[in-house]
C-alpha cells in the first residue's frame, strides 16, 4: 500500500505520454471524493481487467479519475450512443473507449482477442456485468477475450463502503468457463461493495 492516493506502476503496464496536469488532475478527483487504491498491479504486458461490482455512473468518474491519476493506457468497450455527442465523443476516445453497438455483439470478443494478440502492451478493461443493473449472471465475454488471447484476468473492485479501488490477483483460467466464472465472481463478494448493489 501506498501514502498516494493511487499505486505506482510496474514497468510492463502500457501508459500513456506523460502529463503532469492530467495526472494531477485524476489524483485531485480521487482525493475530493474520499478514494484511494490498494493492492498491486502485476508486470504484465497483456490482461484482460475486469471491474466490478458497475452499479452506478459513478464508477466510471472514480475509475476514469484513476485511470489519469495513474497514467495508465487501458482499453475499455463504451456504448456507442454516447460517441453521438462529439465533445463526448472525442474526450471518450482520448480517455481509451472503444464505441461498441451492444445490438450487435457479433465480432466484438473477435476483435478484442485480435487487439490483444496484435498488441506488444495492452489492458484491455471490462465490466463483466455488461450493466449498472443487478443481474443473476455475468456476460461470458471477458472470459473468452482473455481465454482466446491467452492472457490473464485482473480484478478490480470498487468498495463504496471504505471509498476503495481494489487491484487483485491474476486470477488463471481453466477450460471449464462457467465454473471460472463462478470461482471469480464469489472473489469479488468477498472484496467489493457497490454504490446501488454488488457484484
């Protein structure tokens, strides 16, 4: 654990160019809201993340916040209305989100498995809800993106109760999916706590 407010990063983390204000600015946000990161990031060049419990549009202003704090260069899938906004649009798009059309899910595990096997650094980010709701079952998409692209999965939680963004272990897969997920979603009720349910 770290006296700042976010973690360093290992060497092998892809980031961003350098910006003194941008990072300045996610540490500030992080720090008027109460947050702080705990755990540690792995030196890997390749993962899937995964955060959870997205309860809230609140998480994604804390993990933005994080993200610029952090200088941190992820890839996360973001609905494509929001992009027909411009300004929008382009801030989404600086900030590493990918437009995705949910109504049309064919390719989009094809294309992420593609990204990461093409990339020398990429983390690639999801919310294995795929919702703000609460639902009985995760989306089996991070799962097959990193079984497919052969890297491994790192949690992060949100802890609204401690005002926490929890980094974890790298959890392995095995062949058996459904168990998988299982086994990671009862991680993240040992660990998280969402702002309107968990994970």
């Amino acid at each position: 654990m770290t006296s700042d407010v976010v973690l360093p990063l290992p060497p092998n983390a892809p980031r961003v160019r350098p910006n003194r204000f941008t990072r300045w600015l996610g540490r500030t946000v992080l720090r008027l809201g109460g947050w702080r990161m705990i755990g540690d990031f792995p030196d890997v060049p390749r993962l899937v993340l995964i955060g959870a419990p997205h309860s809230s549009n609140w998480d994604g202003i804390w993990g933005f916040a994080a993200k610029l704090a952090l200088g941190l260069d992820i890839k996360i899938l973001g609905k494509d209305s929001l992009f027909r906004v411009p300004l929008l649009g382009l801030v989404l798009r600086r900030l590493g989100v990918i437009p995705v059309d949910r109504s049309r899910p064919q390719g989009i595990v094809e294309q992420a498995v593609a990204m990461l096997r093409g990339a020398e650094r990429l983390w690639f980010g999801i919310a294995p809800e795929g919702t703000r709701k609460p639902v009985e079952r995760w989306k089996t998409g991070f799962w097959k993106i990193a079984k497919g692209a052969g890297v491994p999965v790192l949690p992060a939680y949100f802890h609204y109760g401690r005002k926490v963004i929890g980094i974890g272990p790298l959890l392995p897969l095995t062949e058996d999916m459904q168990a998988d997920i299982e086994r990671i979603r009862a991680w993240f009720r040992g660990v998280s706590k969402g702002r309107n349910h968990d994970a």
